[in-house]
C-alpha cells in the first residue's frame, strides 16, 4: 500500500489533473527509462495473464462441468475464449485506467467491504456487531456502484463507445478511426516533450 501510494502521490504532483490513468502514457516516448518502465510493465502483463486464465478457466470447468474427465475440446475452448476476449478488449481501449476503475470497482470493493462483514455474519450468532457489519456491507455496495457508475460513464463519454460503433457497423470496413484517448495521450506526451525542452533552454 506505501509503495502504491508513493507512486500515486509522484504521479499526481508531478503532472496534477493531466495525469492518466497508465502514468507511463504522460511521459514522452522517447524517454529511455520510461520505455525500459513499459517494458516490464508490458512482460508483468505477460506473464499474468496465463495466472489470471488459468484460476478462470478452472472455475468455469467446476461450475459448468463438475466431475467431469478432462476434455482437450474444452480447455482448448475455455483458453481460446479468454485469451480472444482479453484481446478485444485491449484493442478496442487505449486508456488502461478505464480497467483499473472497474477492477477497483468490483472485485477490490467487494474483497474489502462486502464479502468479509458477510462471511463474519454467517458464522457469527445475531448482536450488535452484526449490524455493524450490515452498515460495511451497504457501505461497500454502495461504493461499488458509485464506481461502476463513474467507469461507464467515463467509458460513454469518452471513444470507447464510439469505436464500438464504427467495429460493428459493416458499412464503414475500411474506416480508420484513431481513438481520442489515444490522440489525447499523444498529445500530453508532445506536450510534455514541448516542456522539458522549454525547461532545458
């Protein structure tokens, strides 16, 4: 949580309310040690998505499919599946920030307010603690929704609703559309080119 913070608080000093939700994408691209940032960055994401597909995957094979032998057809299907969803949705989005809103959203407010108080009142006898723990429980759901609301909302007003659109209309196959997220990031990326060569002189 410190090491979270510090890079938050470095991040948001440093660039204020320009500040993205990938902080990388504020600093110019031909910055070496931004890029070697991105790199791992990029090879953390690597390596993650295999964890993340594989606990998913299972879990989907238990649920729809218990005491099943194991069935090459379906782990092929399982895999492919989540690997093409994954796909799409980085193609289709520029600003990683839009997933970390509904990630912390969803599962990071219901591993920290709902499902604790939750399990604490199953196993627990009726007192006045259980209440406090019912007032978590709204608490959390009620972040939960407020943050999912923000997130769509920032996803409708920004391109990502239009790129939909223009995907999915079969009128316009041969249309190149370039997101105003990514524009945007490019041009806070010249901007602060711009400034830090201003800065030098």
């Amino acid at each position: 949580m410190v090491a979270c913070l510090a890079m938050a608080l470095s991040g948001f000093l440093t660039f204020g309310d320009k500040t993205q939700g990938n902080v990388l994408n504020n600093f110019p691209a031909d910055n070496t040690m931004v890029n070697v940032a991105r790199l791992c960055f990029g090879l953390n994401m690597l390596t993650t998505l295999p964890l993340e597909a594989f606990v998913c995957r299972e879990v989907m094979l238990n649920y729809y499919f218990p005491g099943e032998p194991f069935n090459m057809n379906l782990h092929l299907l399982f895999t492919t599946s989540l690997v093409f969803s994954a796909m799409v949705l980085s193609l289709i989005t520029c600003d990683v920030g839009t997933v970390f809103d509904l990630i912390g959203g969803t599962s990071a407010a219901a591993m920290a307010y709902i499902l604790p108080p939750l399990c604490y009142i199953k196993l627990t006898t009726r007192s006045w603690k259980t209440y406090m723990a019912w007032a978590v429980v709204a608490f959390g759901c009620t972040v939960m929704a407020m943050s999912m609301l923000q997130a769509i909302g920032k996803m409708i007003r920004g391109s990502f609703f239009s790129f939909l659109l223009v995907t999915l209309v079969p009128a316009f196959p041969l249309l190149v559309y370039i997101p105003a997220d990514c524009s945007q990031e490019r041009a806070t990326s010249s901007s602060v080119t711009d400034a830090q060569t201003t800065y030098a002189y």
